[in-house]
C-alpha cells in the first residue's frame, strides 16, 4: 500500500458522520483508520493529482452542487459526487492503485445507484 500522510486530531474533518478527510494528498482524521478507508483516500491522491488539485476541489463541489439538487439529499449528494463512487466502489481492492487508469473518474459521472459499499450511516 502507498504511504498516505494521515494526521490524527479531533477537529478535522468537521460533523459526526466523517472520519476522514483529504486535503491536497493530506489526510486528516478523527481516529486510527482501516486499510480501505487509507486506500480510499488515496484513490482521492490520485484524483487529486491529476487534476491539479484545485481543479479537482472545484469539480468537487460544482458537482456535489448538482447531486445534491438530482436526489434531494446532501447525504445522497456526496455518495454519487463521481469521486466518491469510484473511491467507494474500489476501497477494498488495495492493488486498484496499480490497475487504475488516468481519470477513471469520468465513467463514475452517468446517473445510476450509489456505488456506495459498507458506509457507516
């Protein structure tokens, strides 16, 4: 598995329902994570990564935005944001990294049902 730089604190990321968050290839975290959740966030380095980071934090949150108002849920919102599909789907898979093609993202864009596996609620 890749190193992650992971922070443990108490503050960051803000609300009960997240344990984690990543911050330009940084994660920051509310307690020991599971080797999922890491890979999780580093399929987020990743994506990260190849848009420049800004441009993904921007997508990020247009596209939230627009999931958001599509299922008439924040909660619902965030599972189906494309980042977080391909993350969800594959965190158990710990040589996606390897397997894993540039902006593999894109195909998780097309409406459908969460890709969402074993999140807490």
């Amino acid at each position: 598995m890749h190193v992650v730089k992971i922070f443990l604190n108490k503050y960051i990321p803000f609300g009960k329902r997240y344990l984690a968050i990543n911050l330009f290839g940084v994660v920051f975290a509310k307690g020991k994570l599971n080797r999922a959740t890491v890979n999780h966030e580093y399929i987020h380095t990743l994506q990260q990564r190849e848009m420049a980071f800004l441009f993904f934090f921007l997508w990020y949150i247009l596209e939230w935005i627009f999931r958001v108002i599509q299922y008439r849920s924040f909660h619902k919102g965030y599972y189906n944001i494309s980042f977080e599909r391909e993350a969800y789907r594959n965190q158990n898979n710990l040589h996606y990294k390897q397997e894993r093609k540039r902006y593999s993202w894109v195909k998780y864009l097309k409406k459908g049902k969460s890709s969402r596996q074993s999140v807490p609620r």
